[in-house]
C-alpha cells in the first residue's frame, strides 16, 4: 500500500508538468469559492430535462430560475461523451473524460456556462463517474492494464451490479489512478469547475480518495466543494465535504408508509443523530427526497402523498442539518417519473405557487444561521416532526405534520406564550400552549 500510494503522488506530481497546466486558463475564475458545506443549496441539473438537443444553451437560459430558488451549487449531472459499444445510453457511461456529449453542446459552451453560472453566485459542480468507463474508451485499447480482469483474463464489469453497459477499473494501478486525477484537474484548472459530485464512491478504494482529494485541493487559487455519493465515513477522513444520507431517506419512507405500518415520526431524531456519529465537525450529509436515480422510480409528489406531503417532507429533510438539494422538475412538481437515460419534456411554467415555496423556504434556510448550522433540539412526537435549533441570540422552532390528517401537538416548554414570527409570512403572533396543524402543515417559527 505505501509502495502505491508514493506511486500515486509521484505520477500526479509529473501529471501536473505537462504544458499548459500551470495555471488556470484565460477565462476561468480562479477566484470563484464555493460555499461552506453547511450553507449549500444544491441544484441537481440533469440536461436531459431541459432540451433534447443543445441542452448547455437552454440550461443558460433558465439560469435565472435557478438562481432565484436560492441556489449557490449547481450540479451538473455527466456531462462526457457516452460510448456506443454495449450503450444504453447511460450519461455513466464515460467514452472521454475531457470531452462532452455533443447532444448537449461543445466544451466551450459548458466553460460560457459555468461563468454565467459564476456571475450569479453560483458554484459548479461536476459528476465524476470514477469507478468504471464505457467499453470504447480508449483507455480500454491504449491500457487494459488499467481494467479488472476476470478468471479468464478478460476486462469485467462491476462485479454484482448488473451495469453491463461499463468497464471496471483498478484501483490497484497507479499509472491509472494518476491519469485519473490529472483528468480531473483539467475541468478545474480550464474550464473552472469548483467540485466534483463522485460516483459510486464506496465502490472506489479510500487510497485513491485520498490522493485525489489531496491532489486536486493543491491546485493553485482554488477551492473546492466534494461530494461522495456513497455513506462510507472514510469519505470525511480522505477530504470529502458531504456524503449521502441514505439512511434518512429510507426512514423518511418509513414514515410516509401508508396505514399502520407507519414509523413514528420521532424516528427520524434516531436516525439524524446516527449518520451523523462521528463525522468531523462542518461535514455535512447531504439529505434529499428525490434526486436523478429516486425520481427515476417515481416523482416525490407521487411518494410523498401530493403536492402538500412532498413539501412536507422536503422541509423535514432540509432544516434539521445544514445541506440542501433540489432535483431539477423538484421545484415545478413534475407529476411523473424521468428516465435519465432519454429526454424528458418538463413544463418550467407548472406549479408556480410550489417554486415559489421552494423559493420562499430556501430563502428562510440561507438566512437562518440556527437552521443551518445551531445546535438541534428535538422534541419526539409519533405524528409530528418538532425541533428547535439555537444559534447565538436567534432560537427557530420547526414544526411538521408528517400525516396526512389533522394533527394537534403541544408546543415545548418554554415557548408557550411567547411573541414568534411565522417565518413563512412574516407574521407576529403569541405561540399557544398547542398547535392544530392541517394535513402536512409545517410551521416555522423564530
């Protein structure tokens, strides 16, 4: 393992001699800095959303939009050019990690686009497919070395995970790994990318996390925002910002079940606090209710009960820990679900008293310094999600009625009585000792 490790270091090192990767680029904004993990406000943009060809322009022009939700992360979802041989047409499925699929445009129209998204305080973030390439990659005939071979000698998918489609690459070679971080560098140092969003990262060996997190945060005058999709807690020890909260989101589900099978809502408390058992202080997990992959099955607004249960439950997943997402057609209540590997005609202009509620709730996060990052209280209740969360001088209580009936719940000790501001409206008013909230009803008082 040191032998591969001191490998690593030096091929990334005499990577980053070539010509021309001194230093960033004419054009990109090297100054650009992220925001801190705990203040994100992620956008998940699937280009397949947004038009069925030349999706980069189209994306530019709803930039606007996305800024306005709050956003100051833009996630791009695979931008590269997809192979053909064995295709599903799968954006994981990675031909060229320096080049982009000319469904959505040239590289030079993504650079234009990640400074326009830079001019409205927004970051970007990459996805970056690490653990396998497409079958016509040319790394697949300059070096197979480079591929996990089966008993047979022959180059193997993913082992157990039926992604046929794809090329497993080793680890264990450091020749690759070093050609892989000096990929990765090129969208930083040219284009000006801010982060990468790492695919199937408990597939891929902490050693390189390691290394690559090392290696891409050395890069001069920038700063970087890295997400891991994977719930392994190494992520945090090889560098990475934010990993996935999985386990919310099932016990989320649990919660939403329909009938007596329903988990009480207070199961939530035991599951927040175990994700977040020992994880260094800052770290987020980035909590969803639908991203590409889970509104691939179904839209929130089918899971969660309607419109009102969804955002129910995006409020419930968003203001206990600091970290937000919204998946692109999230915010409109696209009624169905979207298969990432096609386009998907999404009515921008639908729903618009739901954007602006998402718009409205973001806005109450980015202001909040207690949402975001203070000091969680819980207050266990079967049917209704209840915290208060401190921060300095500023105390907000959340309060969410996760079942689809009237629910009454008695306000925690302390807060009867005193002088609130609903948050959502900006009204004044004296809490009562109980509050009767509606099917779904969130309250978020300060």
């Amino acid at each position: 393992m040191r032998k591969f490790l001191i490998s690593v270091f030096l091929l990334t090192a005499l990577c980053a001699c070539r010509p021309g990767s001194q230093g960033p680029v004419s054009g990109v904004s090297s100054a650009f800095v992220p925001p801190h993990p705990q203040d994100v406000v992620m956008y998940q943009v699937n280009p397949r959303n947004f038009a069925p060809e030349e999706s980069f322009n189209a994306v530019k022009a709803h930039l606007d939009s996305i800024a306005e939700l709050g956003t100051n992360v833009v996630w791009f979802m695979p931008i590269f050019e997809i192979g053909e041989l064995k295709s599903v047409n799968s954006p994981y499925c990675v031909k060229d990690y320096r080049s982009v699929n000319p469904e959505f445009g040239t590289l030079d129209e993504f650079r234009s686009l990640v400074r326009e998204c830079h001019s409205r305080d927004m970051a970007v973030i990459i996805d970056w497919v690490a653990n396998h390439t497409s079958w016509d990659n040319p790394w697949i005939y300059e070096h197979p070395e480079w591929y996990t071979k089966g008993p047979d000698g022959e180059i193997i998918s993913p082992e157990g995970t039926g992604w046929n489609d794809v090329a497993d690459l080793d680890f264990d070679n450091p020749e690759m790994c070093a050609a892989m971080i000096d990929a990765m560098k090129f969208w930083v140092e040219e284009i000006g990318v801010d982060g990468f969003r790492c695919d199937a990262a408990d597939f891929v060996p902490f050693e390189f996390w390691s290394s690559c997190v090392s290696s891409l945060r050395a890069v001069e005058g920038r700063s970087l925002l890295l997400l891991a999709e994977g719930q392994r807690k190494d992520h945090f020890q090889a560098g990475f910002d934010m990993n996935y909260a999985w386990q919310w989101l099932s016990a989320l589900r649990r919660v939403y079940s329909r009938g007596r099978s329903a988990a009480p809502a207070s199961s939530l408390f035991q599951v927040d606090s175990a994700e977040y058992a020992g994880i260094p202080e800052g770290r987020v997990k980035l909590r969803f209710t639908t991203n590409h992959d889970e509104c691939a099955k179904m839209s929130p607004v089918q899971e969660f009960f309607g419109s009102e249960g969804s955002m129910a439950a995006f409020v419930a997943t968003s203001f206990i820990h600091g970290g937000m997402l919204i998946y692109g057609s999230q915010e409109v209540g696209y009624p169905g679900a979207i298969n990432f590997f096609n386009y998907t005609k999404v009515d921008w202009n639908a729903n618009g008293d739901m954007y602006r509620e998402y718009c409205r709730l973001a806005e109450i996060y980015s202001s909040s310094e207690a949402i975001r990052k203070g000091a969680l209280q819980p207050w266990p209740d079967d049917d209704v999600l209840m915290f208060s969360k401190t921060a300095g001088d500023e105390e907000v209580l959340v309060v969410v009625n996760m079942r689809a009936a009237q629910e009454s719940v008695e306000v925690p000790t302390g807060w009867a009585g005193r002088s609130c501001t609903d948050l959502m409206d900006g009204d004044k008013l004296s809490l009562p000792s109980t509050l009767d909230l509606m099917p779904f009803e969130y309250v978020i008082l300060k």
